[in-house]
C-alpha cells in the first residue's frame, strides 16, 4: 500500500511540474478555447480570439501589471472583522476606476480619499492617506488594491480589513485601509467622516439575476454599448472577481486617451482568464474598455449570485469593436498571481 502511495505522490509531483511549466500563455489558452465545441460563442469572437494566437508586426498586447522596484506593501489584517465579498469587489473596481483617471507616474490627488459601497449588511470603506508624502502615486495604490484583493480570499477564509503601509525603499510613502461598519454602526461613522470627500460607483443592477444576456449603454457616451451573455462552465466568484480586477489593474497605466489593442487579466489562481481584443480595422480607447468593464461590474456582475464563463462585446453604433470573454482553460496554469508585489 504505502509503494502505491509512493508512486501516486509522485505521479502528482510530476504533474504539478508539468502544468506549472506550461503556464498559461495567450496561445495556450486560446486555443484551449477555441477547441471546445460545447462554447456557443459566436463565429465572431472566435474570430477575434484567434488573433492572440497569431504573429503581429506590433507589440503584443498587455498581460501582467507593471513592477514597481522597491515598491512593497506591508498588511496588518484583522480577521475579526470580516467584509461583505461583493461590496470588497465594488470598492476595488471603484477605486482603481477613480485611480486610473489620473497620471500613473505622478503625485496622486487625494482631494477623493475615500472610496465607499453600501450593501446589504453595511458600508465599506476604502481609505487613502499619502502622509504629507509627494511619492505617492496612483501607480501604488492601484498594486495594493490589486495585492490586496488577491491575498484576501487565500489567507483568511474571507475578506478581512486591513491597513496597509506602502513603502519605496524604506520609505513609508502613504497608507491604505479598508473596513465595513455594520448597519448599526453608520450613524457614528457618518459623522466622522462627513467631510471626507468620497467617490463611489452609483450601481444599477439587472433586475433580473437569473438573466444570461443583455445590453446597455455606455454611462458616458451613447453611441457605445455593452452587450453580454454568461454561459459554459461554472466559475467560482472569487476566480472571476479576480481576473477582473487583475485586467484592470493591467490596463489601467495606460492612460485614457491611448489607443486599446487587447488585454489579458487572470485570476489568483489563474484557473481563469479574461482576454479583452479590439477587432482589426477599428479604433477605440482605453478610456471606453475600462468604463465598460467597470459598468458591467456596476450592472451585471456584482449584485450577480453566480458565475459561468461570460462573453461581452463592445459595439459603436451597432459596429462591433471589441470582443472579450471571461472563461476556464481547459489546463490551467498552477500558480499564484499574488506575485508582483513584495508584501509582509
């Protein structure tokens, strides 16, 4: 029995090496995608997928957020004091929405400081403080939501507050803190923080949960649309928050006015990936990817009970400009996408 034992342990080592070497690549797993029948996507996103798995003349498009040197993030959890997942979610998306909007390199503005969600069992809070620092910049804070968000679910079962130093070579550069204070508790906490000025997304959901297609208009310039629809396998929430969030944080360097080609986000397990593609022969610019990710969230995704795999695409008066799906390779890579930033 234990030589059985010893020749499935290593069968299991053996494979854990192999999948870790094939890591997941844009040709990996669109071709992972492309090869399954059971996917009734349409012709067109299949079309546009295809596109990461061919050679260009032009850079390829993103697919890791940028690497600070000596940028690290220390984290002080509180496990006691547990907050609502999807609220966590929304005020993540919120906040580097907001952050994207300013210069990546640059002093940030924190005259918007806190950034806020009110659910069904509180209001969470997320808190920026750069402590009369003129090194912190958005490109910081953008790395601790995304490091936070990522290490929340893997270390305490939840997502737990927290407050978090961030450091540039031993240098404390700015703070970062989020809660959730109960129903009970907003009346007080209101009063301490009337005059912070805040930004919040102003959500409205579908009506309708159980729905698996629609459309809206862009928030902001009506010749745009959303269009969506979730079928294919089950996705756990936590795996498609995540690729959401590492897609934006991905993007949002870019500054608005660049012109979007695609986009890669993957989950912290990467056992699911978001590809974002801008169809050949048309234009469009970050600006427009980002507020159509960050609506569907405001929309679709976050009062939604449940995940399968997801496809959306992006119309300009009923042209089709961008293509994306959300879904599970059929051979994940083994790995952890807390990477990226040092943290303690």
């Amino acid at each position: 029995m234990k030589i059985i034992q010893s020749i499935l342990l290593i069968v299991f080592h053996y494979w854990l090496v192999l999948a870790s070497a094939a890591a997941i690549s844009p040709q990996n797993f669109t071709n992972d995608f492309l090869s399954r029948p059971s996917l009734r996507y349409s012709p067109k996103i299949l079309r546009s997928l295809t596109k990461l798995t061919q050679q260009r003349s032009q850079p390829p498009g993103l697919d890791t957020p940028p690497v600070i040197p000596g940028f690290t993030v220390s984290f002080e959890w509180d496990p006691s004091k547990q907050m609502f997942p999807p609220d966590v979610f929304f005020v993540t998306v919120s906040a580097i929405w907001h952050l994207s909007q300013q210069q990546w390199n640059e002093r940030v503005d924190l005259s918007k400081s806190t950034i806020t969600k009110t659910g069904p069992v509180g209001t969470t809070f997320v808190r920026f403080s750069d402590n009369q620092s003129t090194k912190l910049h958005p490109s910081h804070l953008v790395l601790a939501l995304r490091q936070a968000f990522f290490i929340m679910d893997s270390r305490y079962g939840g997502p737990a507050s927290f407050v978090a130093k961030l450091v540039l070579v031993n240098d404390v550069i700015g703070t970062m803190s989020m809660i959730m204070y109960p129903k009970p508790q907003l009346k007080s906490v209101k009063n301490k923080t009337e005059t912070d000025s805040s930004f919040t997304l102003l959500p409205s959901p579908m009506t309708n949960l159980a729905a698996t297609f629609g459309e809206f208009v862009d928030p902001e310039d009506p010749h745009y649309k959303v269009r969506w629809n979730f079928q294919g396998l089950e996705i756990y929430d936590s795996e498609f928050h995540t690729a959401i969030i590492d897609a934006l944080a991905t993007m949002a360097p870019q500054g608005h006015g660049r012109p979007f080609d695609e986009a890669i986000g993957y989950s912290v397990l990467e056992s699911v990936v978001l590809s974002i593609v801008r169809n050949s022969g048309q234009t469009i610019s970050y600006a427009v990817v980002m507020r159509a990710l960050v609506s569907l969230v405001a929309k679709v995704i976050y009062a939604r009970p449940s995940f399968t795999e997801m496809a959306f695409q992006i119309m300009h008066d009923n042209t089709e400009v961008v293509q994306a799906v959300i879904f599970r390779p059929k051979r994940p890579g083994i790995g952890n996408r807390v990477a990226g930033v040092a943290t303690s």
